[in-house]
C-alpha cells in the first residue's frame, strides 16, 4: 500500500485554501483602504446641504428657505 502524503485529494483542498486565503486578504486589504473615505451622501442629504448654502449666501429668503426644506424633508 502506497503511502500518498500531501499528493492527491489533500494537496487539492490545501491548493483551495492558499486561494481563499490570498482573496481574503485582497479583499480585506481593499476594505481597509476605503474605510477611511467618508460615506457617501444621499441625494436627499447633498439637497439640503445646497439649500442650506443657498441660503447662507442670501439667494434665498426666510420664506423661500423654508418652502424648500419642507418640501425636501417630507419627500
């Protein structure tokens, strides 16, 4: 009876775990470089950040300002 070592099946699942083990740290390495990116914003959110600003240079009234940030908050 032949003894077969690390040849046959098990060098086949060993082959397997190499590649799971390299995407892994692919993968994690790519998380790890985009997490410190700040998320990205809805459009809801990037709306009133430029009605806001609108606002704060003037080209908006009181009334105008809030008309519009009703309408954004409600949907």
């Amino acid at each position: 009876m032949m003894h077969m070592g690390f040849t046959g099946i098990p060098m086949f699942l060993w082959m397997f775990l190499q590649w799971g083990l390299l995407l892994l740290g692919i993968y994690m390495m790519i998380r790890w470089i985009n997490s410190d990116k700040p998320p990205k914003q809805s459009q809801e959110d990037e709306a009133i950040r430029i009605l806001r600003e609108r606002y704060a240079k003037g080209e908006l009234n009181d009334e105008e300002f809030e008309r519009m940030l009703d309408r954004l908050m409600k949907g």
